[in-house]
C-alpha cells in the first residue's frame, strides 16, 4: 500500500467517523422531547428501571391540571430550560455507588460537576430521591443534586424525601392500576440442576383476566408472601389463633391471611395493645422487581430468577417466594412498569445483547419481541456464565433461534471454563473490530445482568473501543440501554 492509498484510506475513515458521530447528535436532537415555554414548572426524573419516571409522570398529571408543566428526563434538562422555571421538582434514583442513572448523567456532568456559571436564585426546588437501603450509597445521588442546586443559588423547598425500595410495599407504589393483577404460577423450571452455582429457575405464570400489555424491557414489581410452614410456626410460637379477624384499611381477613405479606416479627409485644389492633400494623413485605423475560404476543410471563440467600442461608424475600415456597397455582399480586429506557425502538437496525447470570430475562425477552417482526436486523448475542457443563441456560432454545437466522451471531462466555475460562467483556475485547463495525451500521446496544462485575466491566470495553463522548452519546440517546441491577 502506497503513501497515496494510506493517505486516502485514512481521510475517509476520518470522514466515515464524523459522519456517525454527527448523526449521534442528530438522532439525539430528534428525540428531545418539546418543551412548554409557557410552563413555569418543571418536573424532572432521573430513572434506571422506570421507578421515577412513574412517580414523576404522576406527579406531573396531578399539576398539569392546575397548571402548565413540563416532564423531562434530566438529561434533557438545560440551562435555558432551568433559567425558564420557576419551580421544579425532581425525582431521582442512585445507581450504583452513588452515580446518577443513565439519564442523568448528562445534566450532572454539564451542570452539577462543573463551575457553572448559571445563577439559579429565581428557582425554588424540591428533591424526591428513590433508593434502596441495603446498599451503601442510600438516595446518594438524590442528597447530591440537592445540595447542586443550592450552591447554584436554588432555594429549597423542603429536606429530600427518601422513598426506600426496601420498605414500599406493592399497595403503595406509584404504578397504574389498570396494569394491576393477580399472576398464576402454572410452570417452574429450574435451569441449572445439577450446577454449584445458585439455583437459576424459569417461572411461567398466567392471567385469568385480560393480559397486561407490555414491551420487552419492562420490568415486573410482585408482592412476595410468606412460607405457609413459618406462618404456623410464627403462630404456635406465640400461641395465637389463625382464625382470628385482623382488620386494616377496611378489609377483614383471617390472621392467617394476613401474616401471608407482611413482615413476621421475632417478637410479639402488644402487652398494651390488643393483639387485632397490634397485628393490623405490621410492616407489608417489600415488593421485588423483575426484569420480564417474555414478550407479549406468548400470552403469558415468564421471569428468570435466581435464588438469594442471607450468610445464614435463609432464602431472599422475593427469590424465595418464587423459587421455593409458592406452588403451582398460587397466586402472586404484581403490576408491570413500562421501562421505556430499555424499549429498542427498531427491529431492523443491528443488535448487539450482552447479559450474564439471571440477565438472560432481558435478552430473552428483546429475542422473542423480535421473533415475530417480518424483517429484523442482524443480532449478536454474549451471554455469560460459570460452569460450560451444568450451567447451559436456555441454549437450546438460542440456538433454534440462530439456526432460524434470528441471532446472526451467537458467543457464550463461561468463567470457570478448564479450558479458555471468559467473561462476556472478554469476548467483547477480542470481537474489538466487529463491535465497532455493527455499531457504526446503527445497531443498539443492550446490557442485562449484576451492575458489579459484569455491568461495569461491560461498559469499560466499550468505552475502550467506542471512545468516552462517543459511549456518552450512545447512552444519551437510547442505543445503549442498560438493565442492571
């Protein structure tokens, strides 16, 4: 190859990426939604899994009809937009140890991180920061964008209110009621037998009503119960008759039954109070959260799970509930949140999915959406594990899928292989050229799975690749979706 040769290969190359990083910016522009310059009041939300979008989208139909309101993720938050409003209330979620999610990024990087030279004294605030209590960086990113904001010179309205996902049972969530209903379990596989690893089991459940709608990347919040053995041994331990009448909210039901969804006490003190009156308070269980691992037109849920357990080996409330406890025909109460985060608007465009662990929910789910479209874009798929021999998660059914041309592209990574032992990261690093290729043809990035470990070392070798602004961009405006947990 001659100088010329070079010389011309590597000004189109130039070209070829300025061109893809300009139509990054130009999707992204198309997607902002229009903004109210009438509104005075803003309502902003930062949301990983579709939890503060909801509460604010309520939020915002409560005002709107009083007053003219603008809803907006935060990261299409500017500064004209904050110089126009003169009230604004956020939620946010923490993601991570302590980051902001994926939609909020932007709006903490251009505006919170740097000296910014916009005065914010005309604004009054408020802060409503969704977390979960167990992790170390509780609503942390909630409690920064609050004291962000006072040092631009926003005057608070109130301290921030922290919503603990620990402690908001079902009844109390910001969900839409028609989404609402009772789910059956009909089927429960487990999909790694005679694995060391924790138990990794497929649940089928059904309706009797009509079927919720949802879209591949919308998550599930279900209400768990209760093991029927600790019940009765809660019972017996106190010497307290099931049949009695608890009644809260206005409903009457046996104690029995009522003990099936809150949190059972390690000690029964109602020494003062009268036992119906003490029980009726007792703290609901928490919801669990859930990525669906079925698409719609299969007409039933499926979800991919696996069985936590405390140091102690007590089973997880939620993976517990599912995996061990309830039998088939229970019902579980649950209501399905629309993640729009995660929703690949294309099916023609490429698609890259990349997962590990109980993260398969998610790939599944975005395959069998697309099984049904006529005409779909190439798509590859890494999915990671630990064991090559007992820990083969639904292969069967991703290779009938790539043997009917659905997955174009199929490498499974396996981290305690004897052999060549890998993480999806890995494979991602030595396929460099071939990530590069199909994301410049367009195609969508989707990531599910743990955060720690698998989340992050993900998204380090695409920002190795694909370079930091050009990650940015591509998280900005909804090509890299991220379902982690």
């Amino acid at each position: 190859m001659n100088e010329t040769v070079r010389i011309s290969l590597a000004f189109f190359l130039t070209l070829a990426w300025l061109f893809w990083c300009i139509g990054l910016y130009v999707r992204n522009k198309r997607t902002q939604p229009k903004i109210n310059l009438a509104a005075s009041t803003l309502i902003a939300y930062a949301s990983q899994s579709g939890s503060a979008a909801a509460l604010a989208t309520k939020k915002a139909q409560q005002l709107g009809t009083q007053e003219a309101v603008n809803l907006l993720p935060l990261d299409q938050v500017n500064k004209q937009t904050l110089q126009a409003t003169k009230q604004a209330h956020f939620v946010v979620s923490t993601y991570g140890n302590g980051e902001p999610p994926d939609n909020g990024q932007r709006f903490y990087q251009d505006i919170l991180s740097k000296k910014s030279a916009i005065d914010l004294s005309h604004l009054q605030y408020s802060v409503t920061a969704l977390g979960d209590s167990t992790y170390e960086h509780f609503c942390a990113f909630g409690h920064n964008l609050h004291s962000g904001l006072a040092n631009l010179g926003a005057k608070s309205k109130a301290e921030v209110i922290e919503l603990d996902s620990q402690n908001m049972p079902l009844t109390e969530t910001e969900q839409a009621a028609d989404r609402f209903c009772d789910w059956q379990l009909i089927d429960r596989q487990c999909l790694n037998p005679k694995s060391d690893n924790p138990p990794l089991y497929l649940l089928t459940f059904s309706v009797k009503s009509e079927l919720p709608s949802w879209q591949a990347g919308d998550v599930i919040s279900i209400q768990p119960r209760n093991d029927a053995k600790n019940i009765e041994n809660w019972l017996n331990k106190h010497q307290l008759d099931g049949r009695m009448l608890v009644t809260k909210d206005g409903l009457s039901q046996p104690l029995k039954q009522h003990l099936s969804t809150v949190v059972l006490p390690k000690r029964f003190t109602s020494k003062h109070t009268p036992p119906a009156i003490w029980l009726s308070s007792l703290v609901p269980l928490p919801n669990r959260e859930y990525s669906v691992a079925s698409a719609h037109h299969e007409n039933v849920l499926k979800l991919i799970v696996r069985l936590q357990t405390s140091p102690d080996g007590k089973p997880g409330i939620g993976s517990g509930w599912l995996t061990q406890f309830s039998k088939i025909g229970d019902i579980s109460k649950g209501t399905i949140r629309a993640n729009s985060r995660c929703h690949i608007k294309s099916a023609i465009r490429p698609l890259i999915l990349i997962g590990a662990g109980s993260g398969l929910a998610g790939l599944r789910a975005q395959l069998a959406q697309r099984a049904i479209e006529r005409k779909t874009g190439p798509v590859w798929l890494i999915y990671g594990e630990r064991d090559p021999q007992n820990d083969n998660m639904l292969k069967g059914e991703l290779e009938s899928w790539q043997q009917s041309g659905l997955i174009t592209d199929l490498h499974f990574a396996y981290s305690r292989a004897p052999q060549e032992p890998a993480y999806v990261q890995d494979i991602i690093h030595i396929n460099s050229e071939k990530l590069k290729t199909m994301v410049h043809k367009g195609a969508d990035i989707y990531v599910c799975g743990n955060k720690a470990g698998m989340g992050d070392g993900v998204h380090q070798v695409l920002t190795e690749y694909l370079g930091q602004e050009n990650t940015s961009a591509l998280l900005a405006n909804g090509r890299y979706r991220r379902d982690l947990y």
